[in-house]
C-alpha cells in the first residue's frame, strides 16, 4: 500500500457528517439567494463605498439570521475615501453622432455635468514627454495612448478542467535561481516610477485645465475592463475625469486623429467622493465556536470588496456566498466542531489583500514595519526586509485558512502551498467529493489572493483548483462580471467541499502541518 494511502487511511473522515453537509448543500442550498442578493441588490462592493457598507450591514445580518457567534466588523487603518458613480456617457458630435461606450475609473472626479470639446491624443511615458503637452490641453479631451491591433482568440472563452490539464497541475516547476534583492529593487523602481508619474499627470491635466480622459479598456470585443485611477487618499490629486473605452470605439477615435481629423465629444460622467477624509475600512467576520478547543481557529474566507463595473458576481460575491453558505451547512447540520470555524470577508483584496493583511498582522503576527517613509509606502510584497517574524499569542493557535476568489467555477481539488505534509490530507478529505469532480491535489503554489497574508508568515493558508469558466476571458474586472457568468450547480459544489474542510480541520486530533517559518530574504 502507497504512503498517501496509508496516510488517508490514518487521517479521519467523517463519512455521516460529509452525507449531512452534502444533503444540506446540494437539497436545501441557499448559496444563490446570497449571491443574487449582494449582486442584484446591493451590486458592485467597491472599498469604502455606500454599498461596501451596505454589503458589511447585510451579511452580518444573515449571519446573526443563522445564529453565528461573535459577528462582527473589524476595522484596518485608514483605507481612503469612498467613491461611487451612477452614469456615464460618451458622445461623437458633428456629421455623426454616435454613443460610445466607456465607464469611469474608480476614484476619479465627476464631470458636474455635460462638458464639450475637441478630442486630442496625448501619450506619455515618462515625464518628460508632458512638457510637450504644456498649453496645448485646455477645454480639451484627451485621448490617451494609441489604438491597439485586434488580436483574435484561437481558444474558448469558456474553460473547464478536463484530465489532461488537472494531471499538468501536478507537475512541479522548479524555480529558478535569481538574486532576489536585485530583483526587488528592480521591481519597486518601476512601482516609484509609475506611481508618481502617475500623480504628476493627475496634477498637470488638472492644472492645464483638461475637461476629461479616455483610455483603452484591457481587453477586446466590446469588454470594458476598469479598475482605479485618481487617488482614494484626501488630499492628492484626484485627477480629472477618465474613463475607459472598448477598443472597437477607442480605435476609430485614434485613427480620426491620425489623418487630422477633427473629432469633438461629449462627456458626461457622474460620479462623487462620499468621504472628505481617509476612512478605515472593515472586514466582516462571524464563528461557530469551538466545543472542547476554542481559541484554535480554524478559518475560511473571501472578499467581500468589488471593482464598480459590473456587479462584483465572479469577483467575488461567487466566493462569498459560497463561504457564507459553508457556514450556514455546518450550523443546519449540527456540527459542533472542536476548534473554532471563523469566516472572515475581505474588504480592500483589490487594493492589495489590504484588509487581510492587516487581519493577520493585528491577530498572529508579522515583520515589523519599516522605519524608512519611502519603505512604508510600498506594498508589502516589495518592502526590504525589517527583521525577524514576531508572533502574537494566538499565532501558535492559528489551524488553517481556506480561501476562495478564481470566479464561481467548480472546484476540482486545492493547491497545497508546497506543503508537503497537507497533500495527503486534502486526499483524504476529497475522497467524498470525487463523484463531483473533486480529485486533484496539487503541490505547487498559487498566489494574488487573501490565503496569501497568511501563508506569507507561515501560517497554512489555501485556494482551490478551480474551473475558470470565462473568469479570465470575458468577467474578470469588467463590467460583464454579473450574476448570468455564474454556475449555480458548481458553487453548491463549492459550498459543500469547503464546510466540509472546515469541519474536519477543527476536528483534528492533531494541529494543522506547517512549513518550515518563513525567514527574511537578504
């Protein structure tokens, strides 16, 4: 008999409570009444927003509706202010008059009204290509950059896992050796550079008395793929009002005013500031206390934030219902688990795993803050390194997190992290759910989400294999990232494998494995 299986046989399963949660999740799910809510009622959960707060208000009331213990919200230092837009439109003036199809970018100001001019195309890359520009922008829209060549797909827009892609998931590449320090200064120079040509653009347009901004949207085929411009922080320049444009109606614009033609919009972009001062931002947070061991903790989560494009459905109201739902399972179940179940939902995950991040720093630990302000201002990732860890009290008490936030795709298994001794544990907890497509485990490491504040200080922290649907071709950050791209059947799935997760991870007879504790780079 092979090690993993002697292993799955060492490692418990509860086969009764499995049929329990199954039962509740695939015959009397609620997974889709949460998710049609915070997407066709509450809509896109932007950071700090009215409707991040409404979003905050309602799911701590469905978690006090299920009798959940120690719901709550918990703040994290000064985000920024709130935004929010409720229209925008873009017209062709002249000869033909033609609508064109844009949204603004987040943190950007409102136009106060319909505002008329000339478009001219400005393109700058570094600063010194914004002197050019000097005098010659006022009363003016700005088109910016070039037109991109159309590029088309040779793959489906919609993908699932079949068994030759999910056997590629278990190879291991392994990394190549590389001057890490090098490599980081390389990568904050560029993240300098950029952010303050980026407030130095703000600041001259506003200056030169610009009217708006328009740049290409990321993707093709009519897809508006926004994120932020501006600034959330009070007092830097917010810019003037930009929006981007699909490609199909930025190009023609481009092309007008290659051969001289004169090209005049309208722009009319409503949109507002809640807050004249930084404000903190909150992540919601609810358990099932443990019976016998209640300060271990068991963890689940996603983010609860959104881009303000669509209506935040793959990204990641998918993930949040699924974790809500998870909870509700265990609750209607009867599960009376050993350890604490706590669920935390994310605010600030686009901005940077923000809240999560501050979550895991205040509760278990993390390096110590830099002393240098130039330090401070960098995302965490590219920061020098400051020292040892320092753990807080409950870092030894901490269990696992499970996280979910690669689209509403049904799961078909976890990626372990490089932790070796977790892989024949997921095996054996995925055992129950292979007849729904759950069978991989996958050595290797993923990354850009919340299970990453903690695995960055060693604490074990995962995210599923998932089926990525059309979540990186048509959704992912656009505005088509609504209700109708979701799965219904694969995030009753979902819901099922994570309570279960959850459920045996606080009934272990033994901690959760570790890595080895990370130790500062050079």
């Amino acid at each position: 008999m092979g090690g993993n299986a002697m292993a799955q046989q060492r490692e418990t399963v509860d086969l009764d409570m499995v049929g329990k949660i199954r039962q509740q999740a695939f015959h009397q799910s609620q997974v889709m009444d949460t998710f049609s809510y915070l997407t066709e009622r509450i809509g896109p959960r932007l950071t700090n927003s009215p409707a991040m707060g409404r979003a905050n208000a309602w799911t701590r009331g469905r978690f006090n509706d299920w009798k959940l213990d120690n719901v709550h919200d918990e703040a994290f230092d000064a985000f920024g202010r709130g935004w929010e837009f409720t229209s925008a439109s873009v017209e062709m003036l002249g000869d033909r008059v033609q609508p064109l199809h844009a949204l603004p970018k987040a943190w950007t100001p409102g136009t106060q009204g319909p505002v008329e001019g000339e478009l001219v195309q400005v393109d700058i890359k570094k600063p010194d290509d914004i002197e050019k520009y000097r005098g010659k922008l006022r009363g003016k829209i700005l088109l910016l950059g070039e037109a991109r060549e159309y590029k088309r797909g040779t793959d489906a827009d919609s993908h699932r896992h079949d068994a030759t892609s999910l056997e590629g998931l278990q190879e291991f590449t392994l990394p190549k050796d590389k001057d890490v320090a090098a490599d980081r200064a390389k990568r904050v120079k560029e993240y300098q550079e950029k952010q303050a040509l980026a407030a130095k653009v703000n600041a001259f347009f506003v200056d030169e008395g610009a009217l708006a901004s328009i740049s290409i949207s990321g993707w093709d085929n009519g897809i508006i793929r926004v994120a932020g411009g501006g600034s959330r922080k009070a007092g830097e320049s917010v810019g003037i009002p930009e929006l981007a444009m699909i490609a199909e109606h930025f190009n023609p614009l481009a092309r007008a005013l290659e051969v001289k033609q004169t090209v005049r919009l309208r722009v009319d972009v409503a949109a507002r500031f809640t807050d004249q001062t930084d404000q903190p931002g909150y992540n919601t947070l609810a358990e099932i206390r443990g019976s016998s061991r209640p300060d271990e903790v068991v963890m689940i989560g996603a983010h609860l934030d959104s881009w303000h494009s669509g209506t935040g459905a793959a990204d990641n109201a998918a993930g949040v219902a699924v974790m809500m739902e998870a909870m509700r399972i265990l609750k209607a179940a009867g599960a009376k688990p050993k350890r604490t179940i706590r669920v935390a939902l994310w605010s600030g995950e686009e901005q940077g795993l923000i809240g999560s991040q501050a979550y895991v720093a205040k509760h278990f630990g993390g390096f110590p803050e830099p002393a240098d302000a130039a330090q401070k201002a960098l995302p965490a990732s590219l920061r020098e390194p400051t020292g040892a860890l320092q753990k807080s009290r409950d870092y030894s008490k901490f269990q696992v997190y499970f996280n979910m936030d690669n689209g509403s795709g049904r799961f078909r298994g976890i990626y372990a992290q490089e932790n070796m001794a977790a892989v024949p544990i997921f095996e054996a907890w995925l055992a129950p759910f292979h007849d729904v497509g759950a069978t991989t485990v996958a050595t290797r490491n993923t990354g850009s989400t919340d299970h990453i504040s903690f695995d960055r200080i060693g604490l074990p922290g995962f995210q599923f294999i998932q089926d990525r649907l059309d979540y990186f071709t048509n959704v992912h950050h656009s505005h088509l990232d609504t209700w109708d791209h979701a799965e219904p059947e694969d995030l009753k799935q979902a819901a099922a494998i994570v309570a279960s997760f959850a459920y045996h991870a606080a009934m272990r007879e033994q901690s959760f494995p570790r890595k080895p504790a990370p130790q500062p780079q050079p």
